[in-house]
C-alpha cells in the first residue's frame, strides 16, 4: 500500500500484501489465484487479448476441491506442487498429533515416476520439518506401502503417484493405522490443516531411515512361482514397480507375459528372462501382414514413439525441404496445388490428453485406459484372442487390479474374483496385483480348465491351493 496506490493487493489464501506490480504480473501470467481475487477487474496496463482471456477464464466454472474419493489430486505443476505436498504432509503430521500418535513415524513411498520421486522428498521435507519421523521406501506400489505400515508400527503413510491416471496429473494417497484418513471427512480435515498457519511443535527435526520390504514382501510369494504350467498372460501394467518385481518373479517359470502398454517393455518377457524383440523389417505383431488377423487394432502393438522421425535423418538422403515447400510459399499447401502428402509433416503424433481438470470437471475423471479412452478392456481383450492367452490382468498406477479377463476377453465379475483370491491372500487385499497374479497362476496350473471355471470352483472349495494347504 502506498500513497499512489492506496489499494492493499492480497491474492486469496495468501497472508501478505503484494504490491500492485506483482499484482498485475501475476494477472498477466494467469495466476490461479487470480481468479478469486476482489481486484481482479484492475488489469491496468494489460492487453486487450490478454484481459479477453481473463474474462473467459473468469466464466468458466470453479473447479473443485483437490479431494478425489480417497485422494488428494490435481494438475501437476499448478494445483499440486512442491508447496502444496510440503503443507500436506506438514497437516498429515498435525493430523497425527491430535489423535495421540505424536511419535509415530509416516512411511512414504512413491510410483517410481520423475515428477512423483520430486513431490515425495517435498513430502519427507513437510514431515521432517514438523518433527515426524519418516521411513522411505522409495518405488512401492500401494499395497505394498500399506503393508510397510503395518510392519512399521507406523502412524500413518503417504503414496505419491497419479490416482487419477491422466496426463499431466498427480496426486497423494494417504492413510492411518486407525483408518481414519480413509474416508473423505478425513482427507478434509487433512486440506483444511495445510490451509492453516503451520505450527512447529518442537525444535526436533525428524529422523529419516530406510525400509527395504522387497525382501519381506516378495519372500511371500516365491512359493507359488515354480512347478507351472506354460501360460500366456496378456498384462497392461501402469505401475512401474510391480512390472519390475513381476518379471523377476516369472523369470524362473516357463510362463510368458505379454505387456500391452509401451511403457518399458515393448518386447514379450519370458520365463527364461529373455524378449522376444522383432526383426527390424518384420511387420509389427497385430498388423494384416503378421498373418494373426485384421481384428487387432494398430495401437495394440506398443511402440517406442508415435511422432515423426527428425527431419534432420532425411537430408543425407537427398530428401530435404524443397525450395517450393519453404513456410510461407503457395506451395506449402495453403494453396490448392500441392497435395497432403507432398507437405513434408513436422509432427505427425497424437496430441496429448486432455487435462480433465482444465474445464473445471466435479467428478473423478476416468484413467487413461478405461474403454472410453480406446484402450483397456477393449484393447486387452482383442490382444487375448489375437495371442491365444489364457488370461489377461489389467493393473492401475498404484499396483492394484482393475480388472480380470478369461481366454476370450470376456471381463471376469469382480466379486467372484475376489471371493475366490480373498480366502487365499491371508492378510493382503484381492486387489494387491503381485498377490493376485501369483494366486491365478496357481490356479491355472492345476488343469487345463479355464479361469472362470477354476475361479468359480475355488469359491466352493477355497482352503486348498495347487496341492498346498494355507
């Protein structure tokens, strides 16, 4: 405030006044802020584009909180930041400390992702900071966290990953030994703790230490990976860990996992730890000319890149830009002459996915890979039949299973698959992915029958595995 401009800027949430100019900067780039703000209106000096812009940003609907169901998401970069994850963990441990756990530590863990592994030493930076202890685990999946918790005594746990599976989000997942961050009024609680004037209870930082619980974890189900038969299995993992510690569980079968997804293993991995990688010049798998049919759609085979090759690769072959088709000439096809394909292509890949949250949607928007989306079920089932699989599994960003499908594509009803896995998972949920995979493998070994056969077998006889008594 001065005497020039006798007006206090203060954007919303925020408790110090900024100056006008910083008021205006921040209009100019679009400050998410700024679309609550009271002085929104005084654009000064601003274009008149750019004021267009703000008004039209100002009709859109509000978008809503960042509590999804059991997490707390939104757009990267903008709504969930290096900030607003040290705030939250910060709440976490205030959380905490009004339900008597002062001295618990929070195990956190993340998916294994560059922008997650960022946001999770923001997480570890909020904890430390209020004086909670923090175990890290470093690329889990979920369920794995969960059981980390259990085994640590632990207060409470945080998941960094992308629980609403689009492109360009992220979100944290969070959870208490008394289960009280499982439903929404306690993630509520949690946002309007981060939103308060944080409170340091003590001097104390918090200790950091490190959990390996690969060894805990995978020691369980060792057991169940030998004396198999050779199944094909058709998975599309999103969740990088799980992949990583799933081919290394199959490596010593003679089973023989088909990835769907192009993640970073666009190759079929078998039992004996190889790929099946093909030939340079040999049609892709799915394609007419590979001889399994035109049922397959082109996007099933996963690919490295879908965008054009540099341009600067075809000059040595004398196929460079010709003088006609230099930017701004008729011949660049504004006109009617040169044809589509005479136009050389700068970029030639899809564009990227809508961001959900741009517009402001209420609901949880669907991951990418449900059937909207032209990939998962549909796509998964096609691979099925194209493959001759036995089954299918489809596996969501935090290492859960979304869904099962038989040797015909056919999606296998959630409750029958879990009242059959339910019984044989002892502590873990039917919907821990690694558990479940090494469970149907068991299954599908005792006879040739297929899944919803045996699925519907064990529900009446479930005390009895593969010869092995749980």
């Amino acid at each position: 405030m001065s005497d020039e401009y006798p007006v206090a800027y203060q954007c919303p949430g925020e408790s110090y006044v900024i100056s006008r100019a910083v008021h205006l900067g921040r209009l100019a780039t679009y400050y998410p802020k700024c679309r609550d703000c009271v002085h929104r209106a005084e654009t000064g000096t601003l274009s008149p584009r750019r004021v267009r812009r703000l008004a039209e940003i100002g009709r859109r609907a509000p978008r809503p909180g960042l509590v999804y169901g059991d997490c707390i998401a939104g757009a990267l970069y903008t709504e969930v930041t290096r900030r607003v994850v040290r705030r939250l963990a910060a709440a976490l441990a205030a959380f905490l400390g009004e339900h008597g756990r002062t001295d618990a530590p929070v195990v956190l863990g993340d998916d294994g992702r560059g922008p997650s592994a960022a946001l999770a030493a923001a997480a570890c930076e909020g904890l430390r900071w209020s004086g909670c202890d923090v175990v890290e685990l470093g690329p889990v999946s979920a369920p794995m966290l969960n059981m980390a918790l259990r085994r640590a005594n632990a207060g409470g746990a945080i998941f960094v990953g992308n629980p609403l599976g689009s492109v360009g989000t992220c979100g944290l997942k969070f959870s208490s030994s008394d289960g009280r961050l499982a439903v929404g009024a306690g993630l509520e609680r949690l946002v309007q703790l981060s939103e308060l004037p944080l409170r340091r209870p003590g001097r104390r930082y918090g200790a950091l230490s490190r959990l390996a619980i690969d060894e805990k974890y995978l020691s369980g189900l060792q057991p169940y990976f030998h004396a198999l038969r050779p199944l094909r299995l058709v998975i599309d993992c999103r969740c990088g860990p799980v992949w990583r510690r799933l081919t290394a569980l199959i490596s010593a079968t003679a089973c023989e996992l088909l990835p769907l997804s192009s993640r970073d293993t666009p190759c079929a991995v078998t039992g004996d730890g190889t790929r099946s990688v093909p030939a340079p010049n040999s049609p892709s798998p799915g394609t007419p000319g590979e001889g399994r049919g035109e049922g397959l759609a082109a996007t099933a085979q996963p690919t490295l890149s879908t965008a054009a090759p540099p341009l600067r690769n075809a000059l040595p072959k004398g196929e460079g830009i010709k003088p006609s088709l230099s930017p701004g000439t008729p011949g660049e096809g504004r006109g009617e002459g040169t044809s589509a394909a005479a136009r050389p292509s700068v970029r030639t890949a899809a564009p990227p996915h809508p961001n959900p949250l741009a517009k402001g949607e209420g609901t949880k928007p669907p991951s990418p890979g449900t059937p909207g989306e032209g990939r998962g079920e549909g796509l998964l089932a096609r691979r099925i039949l194209v493959e001759h699989a036995h089954a299918g599994l489809w596996i969501d960003g935090d290492g859960e299973v979304l869904s099962l499908l038989d040797q015909t594509g056919r999606p296998i009803p959630p409750e029958q698959f879990a009242a059959a896995i339910s019984p044989l998972a002892a502590d873990s949920p039917p919907s821990d992915a690694l558990h479940s995979f090494a469970l149907l493998l068991t299954l599908l070994s005792q006879s040739d029958r297929p899944v919803s056969e045996v699925l519907a077998s064990q529900v009446h006889a479930p005390k009895h595995l593969g010869g092995r008594d749980l």
